[in-house]
C-alpha cells in the first residue's frame, strides 16, 4: 500500500533583513536552501514544544 503525498500549504512570512541574512548563510553551510531550512527549524520547534507538554 502506497502511502499518500499531503498537500502542501504556501505560508508567508516576512523577515527583518538581518534575520535573512542568517538563514541565507546557514542554509548555505548545510548545503540547503533557505526555505527547506525554515521548514526544518519549525518542524523541530514544533516537536520540541509538542514534547514539554
């Protein structure tokens, strides 16, 4: 049984420029894009905070 892709919902989110900048360069270091990094730190965020409740 295959499992089903979900669909993806675009979200926007504004930056201050400084911030940009630094994920911009991590992203960079890890070899990634900027995005697919946001993506990853809010997933860990996400776990992190679901596990403390």
């Amino acid at each position: 049984m295959q499992k089903q892709k979900q669909t993806k919902i675009n979200l926007t989110v504004r930056l201050d420029p400084e911030d940009l900048g630094e994920l911009k360069r991590q992203a960079t270091i890890k070899g990634i894009g900027p995005a697919t990094l946001a993506r990853i730190m809010i997933r860990e965020q996400l776990k992190r905070n679901d596990e403390i409740r």
